[in-house]
C-alpha cells in the first residue's frame, strides 16, 4: 500500500508538470489540462492508499463521507464554472481563488484546535500563519470579485492607513499567541487573529485601483500557492510543497511581467494605488483630423497589412464578433489583418486574448507587444479600437508623463492610424493622449461596436 | 499518521529549490495568450490543499464535533475550487482555435 500511494504521488507530480508544460502551447494546451485533472484525481486516491496503509483497517465511513464531499464539490464547481460569461472570467478566477484560501484557512483551524495542548512553537507558527494567509486570500480575493464585476467602486480615502493597521494588530495577535503571554485566552486570540486577518485582505484588495487588476489577481494566485506549500510542509507531503511552489512561482512570474508591462513597481501598486501622479504633463493643443466610416473602409481595402490594437473599450462594447466579420471581410480584399495586444489589455493577465478566441479570431493571428511593434512597422493602416493608455506615445517621449518608461503599442510606426474612441477623454491613467494630435493619426468618435458595424455595412456594399 | 514521506530538511530544501527553478522555467515559456488558461489552471491545482483536509478527516475521530464541521467544510470549499478552475480552464482553451482547421 505504501510503495502504491508513493508510486501514486510520483505519478501525479511527472502529469502535473508535463501538463503544466503542455499548457504553454496554445495546440497541447487543451490535453495539458487533462493532464492535470488526471493527476488530481491520482493525489486524491494515493492520499487515500497512504491513510489505509498506516491504519491497516478500511475506514468506509469515512471513505464515503469524503467521497460525497468531493463529488458534491465537483457538481457545485461546474455548476458556478458554467454559470459565468467569458467576459466574467476574471471574477470567476478570482471567486475560486478565494475560496482557496478558505479551504486552507480552515485546515489549518482544524489543525490547531485538533492538537492545541501538543502544537510545538514551529508548527503553531506554520498554522497560524496559514490561518492568517488563507483568510487574506479569501477576503481580498471576494473584494477583487466585487471590485471585477463593477458592484464595488468606494474608496476610502485612509485605506492605506488601515491596511498597515490590520496587519500590525495580526502580527501583535501572532506574536501574543506563540509567545503564550496569556493576554488572551487561545480561543480568543484565534478569534481576533480571525476577524484582522479578514479586514486586513479587505484593506489590501480595496487599495488597488482598477487599472492595476492584473496585478493583484496574479499575487493572490500567487499567495494560494504559498499557502499550499505551507500547509504541504506541515502535513510533510511533498506533493503538496511541489505544487505550492510551482502556483507560487506562476504566480510570481505574472505578477513580475504585468507590473513591467505597466511600469509600475509593485509597491506603488499597493500602497501608493490610490495616488494618481499629480504632475501631469502640460495640456496641449491637439490638432484633431476626424473622419468617416467610408474613408476608413476605403483606407483598409488599399492596405496590404493591417494591425488591429483592441483595448478593453471593445470588450466593454461587447464588438469582438464585430472584429471578426471586417478580418473576414479585408481577408477578401488579400488584406493580412493582425492584432496586436498589450499585456495589461483587459482586467487579468492574457483576458483580451481570451475574448477574441471567444469571438473566433484564431490564435495565429494574434500578436504579443514584441511581434505587434515589428508587425506595425511594416503596416499600412493601424486600427485603434477602445484601447488608450497602452497607445500613449507620452509614455516614449515625455520624461515628465506619469506612465513614461511604459513600453506601449507603437501605433505611430504604421503609415496611417485610425482611432474609433467614443470621445477625446483620456483614458484610466488620466493622461492627455498626443497620438491623437499626430498628423498620420485620424479620429472616429464612435462607439466601438456601432463604429465597427458601419464600416462593415461600408465594405460590404462595395 | 506516520508518514514515509517525510524528508530531511535539506532534502526538503533542494526539494524547493528545484521546484522554484522548474516552475519559473515552465512558466516563463508559456505565451501571453494563454496566460488567462495558465492562471486558472494553477489556481485549480493549488486546490491540491484539500490532501490536507482529506488526511485531517481520515485521521481524527468523526464525531459530530465543531473540528470535524469545519474540515467537512473545508474540503468541500476545496473541491469547488479544483473542479471549478478545471472546468473553467477547459472552458476557454476549447475556444482556442488555429487558423487551419
């Protein structure tokens, strides 16, 4: 039975990482997936083959006890999976997040009261510190739920403040507790450590501004890792510890790239979210040139390569099956059409790339920044739909712009740039926009879905 | 729970180390269109946690008691985040199409 579920967890562990492998190839990535619910199941039945090799009985009640809980688990997930919009996956994602960091809130809770009088100092250290973790995860990931889906915009004006506040008062609490100082009774520290923990998460999400989203979903996606990883070395199963890390280090990773793609330290993520720079650059002038849905749809017929930059504006205007019929379209016309996305498009690493494989467009013809940029240069016509900020050229040529050192979409490399925004406001960073006063650059104040049909209906009657 | 897999610090250590360097290895290999799937997908199986809850039910007393309420709990919680990042991260990476079929 030993060598079994031994056997069994090396097995898990090689599908988890050949999966996880597989899910770097937009082609292997569905089987990668497969992989590791296959590995899942195998943990779970070598967990099972370990417990019934060191009691030697076979403990039925509890095997089905278990085995309904997951089975139930199973349904209520795909249930809540289906339940969402694709354009919702960011909450979703950060939905179950939380409720990771619940469920390792609550292990380690039953692990403390289960061995209260026998806990050494190392392992209420690791519980404790679990506890406080996993409810942080939970609470701030709930807020970033709220936050996500829109029904949640107050921000208080001392968040910062409380944040700090909180996360003291868990530390003094911690502290108390290991220390057996019996200020509190343990029952009550728990309690307190509880409740702080809880506000201190609300604190730490609801300091973040709605720009920096993918920040913050990719460090709590990080924070249940190292949560694992932690509950893995206290119940000394290295499955866990591998997996932990490997999450933590997804991660890590995610976090490192969104907070490179929009030049923002991680600090400042965080703790100075809420102060927008209030240097900005002086107001200028801008020399707008409007045009037509007609000039437009003439201008993409005689283009030969055509970049299309979408921004969350066309999420929001729900236009990406739009985008496809005018690929399709100037597909006809022997037009090469391309897009081009930025890595903070969207509310979560990789969100845009999601809804245009939603809308059909295939993976092919989707760019990342350094492949957009080359492919722009080369391009005649570079089509700007609801994107903003990520197109700012103060970001390459105004030392004194807040988002400067930003790498941006280099829209102004193609011969001619066409922009459909619904008016000349500026966009979630609050910066006046120079691209739009640029003499190759022409403006269609639209929105973006109303914008994109007319030029449709246009091409099609040519 | 006597458990033989159980590992010396260091080996523990070197345990760590290796995964910290394979994760980023992998990770940083995969393209940013799929980074949504990726991170869906992790979070389903950091969910690996409910071992945890699985080893904490099986080990202690089932009474009808307030530890056994909340690892019952626990696991259930854990199993909807598993099932529910898998299901999602099948989701949309059925969406992704190539351009040649």
């Amino acid at each position: 039975m030993i060598l079994l579920a031994n056997y069994g967890y090396l097995t898990a562990t090689t599908l988890f990482v050949v999966g996880m492998i597989l899910m770097g190839n937009p082609k292997k990535a569905a089987r990668g997936n497969g992989l590791l619910i296959l590995g899942m199941i195998l943990a779970i039945i070598s967990t099972f083959a370990l417990s019934l090799s060191n009691t030697g009985t076979i403990p039925w009640n509890k095997i089905i006890l278990i085995s309904s809980l997951i089975l139930i688990g199973t349904y209520l997930g795909r249930k809540i999976s289906f339940s969402f919009k694709i354009t919702r996956m960011p909450e979703l994602v950060s939905l179950f997040n939380g409720f990771g960091g619940l469920c390792a809130a609550l292990i380690s809770l039953t692990g403390i009261i289960a061995y209260q009088g026998e806990l050494n100092i190392f392992t209420k250290v690791i519980l404790m510190g679990s506890l406080f973790l996993g409810l942080v995860t939970f609470s701030g990931s709930i807020i970033a739920y709220y936050k996500l889906a829109g029904k949640l915009k107050s921000k208080l004006s001392n968040n910062v403040i409380f944040m700090w506040i909180t996360l003291f008062s868990c530390f003094l609490i911690l502290f108390d507790g290991l220390m057996e100082s019996n200020t509190f009774d343990f029952t009550i520290s728990l309690v307190l450590l509880s409740i702080f923990s809880l506000l201190h998460g609300i604190f730490f999400a609801n300091g973040v501004g709605g720009g920096d989203m993918p920040v913050l979903i990719s460090v709590l996606n990080g924070l249940t890792g190292v949560l694992t990883a932690i509950s893995g070395i206290y119940f000394e199963n290295t499955i866990m510890v591998l997996l932990g890390v490997f999450v933590g280090a997804t991660g890590l990773i995610l976090t490192i790239q969104m907070s490179k793609a929009m030049n923002k330290s991680i600090r400042k993520v965080f703790i100075g979210g809420n102060k927008i720079s209030k240097f900005k650059p002086t107001d200028l002038e801008l020399k707008i040139n409007e045009t037509s849905p007609s000039s437009i749809a003439s201008d993409l017929t005689y283009a030969k390569k055509v970049a299309i930059v979408p921004g969350y504006g066309l999420a929001i205007a729900q236009a990406q099956k739009t985008c496809l019929e005018l690929k399709q379209l100037l597909n006809k016309y022997d037009t090469d059409v391309k897009f081009v996305i930025h890595p903070v498009a969207g509310r979560m690493p990789g969100h845009m790339n999601v809804l245009l494989a939603e809308a059909n467009i295939p993976y092919e013809d989707i760019l990342d920044l350094e492949q957009g940029n080359e492919y722009i240069a080369e391009s005649d016509v570079c089509f700007v739909i609801g994107a903003n900020d990520v197109v700012n050229i103060s970001a390459e040529n105004e030392k004194t712009s807040p988002i400067y050192g930003m790498p941006i979409i280099q829209t102004y490399k193609s011969e001619k740039v066409v922009v459909i925004k619904r008016s000349l406001s500026n966009g979630y960073a609050d910066i006046q926009n120079p691209l739009f006063g640029e003499e190759n650059c022409r403006m269609f104040f639209m929105d973006a879905k109303i914008g994109l049909e007319q030029i449709v209906v246009d091409l099609k009657e040519r | 729970m006597e458990n033989v897999f159980s590992l010396s610090p260091i080996d523990g250590l070197y345990t760590i180390l290796l995964c910290v360097l394979v994760g980023i290895e992998v990770i940083r290999n995969v393209p940013a269109i799929l980074h949504t799937p990726l991170m869906s997908g992790s979070n389903a199986i950091s969910g690996i946690i409910i071992i945890g809850g699985v080893i904490q039910l099986l080990e202690n007393d089932l009474g009808l008691n307030f530890t056994t309420i909340i690892s019952c709990f626990g696991v259930l919680i854990g199993t909807i985040n598993v099932s529910g990042g898998f299901f999602v991260t099948h989701r949309m990476l059925k969406m992704f199409k190539s351009s040649k079929n």
